[in-house]
C-alpha cells in the first residue's frame, strides 16, 4: 500500500509526516523525491507514506501510475483562511521555490510583482483551486479527509484504515506539536 496525502501545504504536512515516522510497517516522507523528474517522481516505494503538497499538480501522474492498486489518498486540510494567511506572512521570504511565488507569476501569469493590499487575494484564491482539485480527484478514488484541528480524533482512524504498527500514542501525540510555523 502507498499513502499520498495531499494538501495546500501550511496545513500541517511536516506533523502529518513526523508522526507517520513513528510507524514501523511504513517509511514516510516529506516531499522526498521533489527533485526528481519523469517516472523517477512517481517511483514511491510500497508500504510508504509520501507527505507532498506539490503532487497535487502531478495529480494524473498518479492516477496513471497508482490507480488499480492499493493506495490511499488522504486530503490534509486546515482552515483555508488561516492557509492563506500562512501563505501570505511567506510571501517575501528568502525561498525561490515558493509554491505561493509560483502560483502567483507562473499560473496567474502575472510579471510584474503583486501589489502588497492584493497578495491575501491571490493566497485565498490558491487555497481554494488546490483544494478544489484534490476534492475532485479523491470522489471517486480510496480516500479520506483529516482537518488539522480535528486531527487527534482523525489520525488514529487513519492509522487504524492502513493498519499501522509502531509507536502509535507518539504518533498521535506529534499533533501537539507545532512544526514548521510561519513567522
């Protein structure tokens, strides 16, 4: 079985994946294979969990490849305006391979830079496509939703539906952690 959880990203996809570490009948991992291309990307190894908010652009990749075997989609999703909030305190930050920069100049298209009182409105506006898109993907796929805020109820269902073995109470547990904040 592979997992695939697919999310907006800072909606807790590094706890999701830290606590997916303490399994011991799965490797996990967060975004491992981002820099690889072609069939090497998809080339996730069984009885894994991959943790990628950037897969959900490669979402007919994985149908191609993973549909017609066992696989579970998991949506991992937070309050989308605390998402684009997230998104947004990130804007300006140091990292060039910002999902959020990518979204804004390379999908909307635009060159020029954002104007500051506009940049919330495009952060809103990829919340809402990527989660849009992962929603239609996983209608008719093996799926299930787990809302950051609910996840201490969520996770041991989870958990439970992939039969997870290992530290299961310090799995769950990692959910009291706050990983990866924005500033």
């Amino acid at each position: 079985m592979r997992v695939f959880v697919l999310s907006t990203g800072r909606c807790g996809s590094v706890t999701f994946s830290t606590a997916c570490g303490y399994l011991s009948n799965f490797s996990a991992g967060h975004e491992s294979r981002y820099k690889l291309v072609g069939d090497e990307r998809f080339a996730f190894p069984d009885e894994h969990i991959e943790v990628d908010n950037r897969l959900t652009w490669f979402l007919g990749r994985l149908a191609r490849e993973y549909d017609g075997t066992e696989v579970l989609y998991v949506h991992l999703r937070r309050d989308p305006e605390a998402v684009a909030q997230s998104f947004l305190r990130r804007w300006g930050g140091p990292q060039k391979a910002s999902i959020i920069r990518a979204y804004a100049h390379g999908m909307l298209q635009r060159g020029a830079e954002w104007p500051e009182e506009r940049r919330i409105e495009v952060c809103r506006d990829y919340v809402e496509t990527v989660n849009t898109n992962i929603e239609a993907f996983i209608a008719r796929r093996p799926s299930m939703t787990i809302w950051l805020d609910q996840a201490a109820d969520r996770f041991p269902l989870f958990l439970d539906r992939i039969g997870a073995e290992g530290d299961l109470e310090a799995a769950v547990g990692e959910f009291q952690t706050v990983h990866n904040a924005s500033v």
